[in-house]
C-alpha cells in the first residue's frame, strides 16, 4: 500500500501525460528542474525551465496532440521516475521519455525527449 506521499508521486506520470495532451506547458515546466536535457526530434541540449518551457510550446503548437497514453512507467526506485507517454498528435505518434529525480522530496523532470514513434 502506498502512502499518501508515495501515491502523490506515483501520480505524477499520469499528471504529466494529461498535461501533454492538454498542451499544458506552463504547468508541465513547474515540474521542470532547474536544468532540464531537452531532445525534440534532432534538437538535443540542456535548457533552463524557462528556455525548455518555451521549446515545448512550440512543439505542441505545431503537432497539436489528440491524446496521451502512458505506455511504460519505472517507478521502484524511490529517488528516480521514467514513463514513456505515446503522444497522439494532428501529425502522427510520437513517443516521449520523461526522466524524474526526487530533489528535496519532490519529482522533478531532468530530462525529456520526443521522437517519431517507430510503430
């Protein structure tokens, strides 16, 4: 049985899908460390919340999502969280790897990376 910290946490991945889908990246960058390994498509570099924010909203503005599902989740370790969401968009599928540490009690994404889905 989870606890009620446990059970927040664990919920984050499902969080993070249904913001995606909404296109929510205001609240997906509250999520964001300080740094965050941002790979969209072939672009790959480490960006502040801010910068990362802004390169995220202009993805999903120009691949509006339709749905997100979370097809795979890592969440044994108790300071580390992984998720693949499948990202259904106007342009097709893409998969997202989402890769979260535990900072000071909290989940905080570290990394990020969407791809076209090879399905």
């Amino acid at each position: 049985m989870l606890t009620g910290a446990q059970a927040k946490q664990a919920d984050i991945v499902n969080d993070l899908a249904g913001l995606l889908k909404t296109s929510n990246t205001r609240e997906i960058s509250q999520h964001f460390a300080s740094t965050v390994e941002l790979i969209i498509l072939n672009e790959e570099d480490v960006y502040s919340k801010v910068q990362a924010e802004i390169i995220l909203k202009d993805f999903l503005n120009k691949h509006q999502p339709k749905s997100a599902r979370v097809i795979h989740r890592l969440d044994s370790n108790p300071s580390y969280r992984f998720a693949v969401i499948e990202l259904d968009t106007e342009d097709g599928k893409f998969r997202t790897t989402i890769s979260l540490k535990d900072t000071g009690g909290r989940f905080l994404i570290t990394e990020m990376r969407i791809e076209f889905d090879k399905e």
